[in-house]
C-alpha cells in the first residue's frame, strides 16, 4: 500500500527537547553558585529527583502520565489551556510545585534558602523558553516531505506548552496540515484513539501512513497497535531492552525518504 501520510512526533523527534532543557537546567544551576556553594551538576540531579518525587505525588499524576506531560514539563507549563479539570489543578499547583522542587534539590544539598528555591524556580521557565532548539535537518526534511506527502503532528503534552513549543518556531506548523495535541484531544499516545483520530483527519488507513518518533513507550507502540508502520528515531543510538519492536529504525530525519521509498 503506498504511503500517502507521514506522522510526527515534536520533542526530541522534530524540536530538540532534550537539550534544551539540559541547557536551561545548566543555567539555573549556575545561577545558583552565585549565592550557595553548590556544584551545577549535583543540583541539577537533586532538583530533577525531587521534582520527579513531587510530580507523582500529586493527585493529577494519573492524568499527566496518560496525556504525556513530564516532571520537567511541568517545571515550567503554565498549565492555562485544555479543558479537563486536571489542568486547572496543575495551573494551580504549577507555581508551588515550581518552587518546592528547587527549594527541596538545594536541602537535599545541605543548603535550607527558600528565597533562592524561589528565584529559581522562576528562573527555571525563562531559561527554557529562550532555548526553541530544532534539529539541523528538520526544515529541510519536512520541506521534502510535504511536497509528496501530508503531514500531521501528533505531539503528546499540555496544550498551551506544546503551542508555545511551536510558537518559538513560528515557521513549524505551517508544514503540517494537521496538528493534534493530546491534552486537546483528552488521550496521549499509546492510546490507539489518539491514533484513529489522526486518521481520520488524514482521512487515511492505517496502511497508508507512517509514525516517526523518539519514543518507543508512545510513538512506536501506539503505531503498533493500530497496525502503522512506523521508524523508530534513534539518535543516540540506544538499545532496545523491552518487547517493543519499531518496524524501522533510523538515527537522522534524512533517511525517511529512503526507508518509505523501500515500503514502495
């Protein structure tokens, strides 16, 4: 069956989510040794450790894990869009939990300064906003595509933060015909009804599309279930030690042709 649909995931696929964090993290952390005396690198982990251990122990983890919104997303989401009730829980829990993250990674380093957990959270958002990094070869890849092929985005995630993603790429979107976020959607990928939906707005089957994404727990197995192809984006060129199988695997945006040229 020829492909007539390419299906993306954003972070870490398309935006390079994973860096910009690091960097945004880094910053804070330096910004800290200006006032404590503590080493970026340990802060970095106790305030990613505490903020994972706060993250889970709130009432909307359930949610967040099913949407696809992580620890360090919420870090700095605003949480101000979507319409399920779980988000007006997180927009009020974000500015706290902001701040007991970071106040907590400085104790867990001997060092009790709310007032500096405070400034840091709220430097945290500002650092990481300013970081829209996109890999190399997404605008060219994407251009190729587009011109053979529709494309949808199917991003996991908090409706107002992936759209701030976007907006600090503002050429993006215009590449993609559809655009389905799953905290609009009220269920993230692996979800196969994230997947129908996105078919249906393509108005393909499932034979005549493909996922690509970074993430085998959500782009890889929510294809799989559906009966998708779909090319595993490895950069790092990670092991597999689950049970998920990707049917192809690639480690740069640039082998897609080739790999949809050989379903052909």
């Amino acid at each position: 069956m020829t492909i007539q649909a390419v299906l993306f995931d954003l972070d870490d696929t398309l935006l390079w989510d994973d860096r910009s964090v690091k960097e945004a993290f880094r910053a804070t952390c330096e910004e800290a040794t200006k006032h404590e005396p503590v080493q970026p690198e340990a802060l970095e982990e106790a305030v990613r450790n505490e903020a994972r251990a706060l993250y889970e122990s709130y009432e909307t983890y359930p949610f967040t894990k099913m949407i696809g919104i992580n620890p360090f997303e919420g870090l700095w989401a605003n949480f101000t869009g979507g319409d399920n009730e779980n988000f007006r829980k997180l927009q009020q829990l974000a500015p706290g939990y902001r701040t007991a993250s970071w106040t907590r990674g400085l104790e867990a380093l001997g060092v009790d300064n709310p007032k500096l957990g405070y400034r840091l959270g709220e430097l945290f958002p500002v650092e990481r906003r300013s970081r829209p990094i996109v890999y190399e070869e997404t605008f060219e890849v994407l251009a190729q595509l587009k011109s053979r092929y529709k494309l949808l985005l199917l991003t996991n995630g908090a409706p107002d933060l992936q759209q701030e993603k976007l907006d600090g790429v503002p050429e993006l979107a215009a590449y993609f015909d559809h655009i389905v976020i799953s905290g609009s959607f009220g269920e993230g990928k692996p979800a196969v009804s994230i997947f129908h939906h996105a078919m249906e707005r393509l108005n393909i089957r499932a034979e005549e599309g493909v996922m690509i994404g970074d993430k085998l727990t959500t782009d890889i197995l929510g294809s799989n279930r559906v009966g998708m192809r779909n090319m595993w984006i490895n950069r790092h060129e990670l092991k597999r030690t689950g049970e998920i199988e990707p049917v192809h695997e690639i480690t740069n945006l640039r082998e897609i042709q080739v790999v949809i040229d050989s379903l052909s």
